[in-house]
C-alpha cells in the first residue's frame, strides 16, 4: 500500500519537474517580449534606435499633413473619408447595422 502512492508521487514529481525548469527563463521583461540589453552599448543602441523610430513616424506624419494640405477641398474630404473606413476595416469593425441593413446587395 504504501509503495503504491510512493510511486504515484514520485510520478507527479518526475512529470512537473519540467515545467519548473521552464518557467525560470529570466532574461525576458515581463512587460516586453524582447530580451533586455545587458550590457551598456546595447542598451545606448536600443535608445537610440526608439529614438529613430520614433523621428521617422513624426515625419512620416508630417509628409502626410503635407501632401492632404496640397490637395482641393472636395479631394481632402474624399482621402478623410477613404481614410477613417480603412482604418475601421482594419481594426476588424463593422458598418452600423442599419447601414448594412439598406445598403445595395451585391449579387
């Protein structure tokens, strides 16, 4: 009787000690993903490459100012409007109901 649950318990044991070995990996952030620099060149390199990063999205987003300014009124309206539905299909959303319930059916 006492071999049985022995054995038993030694099975439970050999069975999980992997997962506690996994569940060690402390290299990674628990906020990112990526694996955090060690040492101080890489951590300057990742400073700066954010910081790159981040000059390119505001010029990326001034050149687009820009080309929308150069455009007619009814054009500006248009790209609005082209706009705001790709970034509504992009975030996976669907029209208003009643819209989809009159709008024109293709068949």
């Amino acid at each position: 009787m006492k071999g049985k649950y022995f054995r038993k318990i030694i099975l439970i044991i050999a069975f999980l000690l992997p997962i506690a070995a996994f569940a060690q990996d402390k290299e990674l952030n628990a906020h990112s993903p990526s694996p955090t620099p060690s040492t101080h060149l890489q951590k300057a390199a990742e400073k700066k490459k954010a910081v790159q990063r981040a000059k390119s999205e505001k010029d990326e987003a001034k050149g687009v100012k820009r080309l929308q300014k150069m455009q007619t009124k009814e054009v500006q309206k248009r790209m609005r409007k082209s706009r705001r539905e790709a970034n509504r299909i992009n975030a996976n959303k669907k029209k208003f109901f009643l819209v989809r319930w009159f709008q024109k059916k293709h068949r």
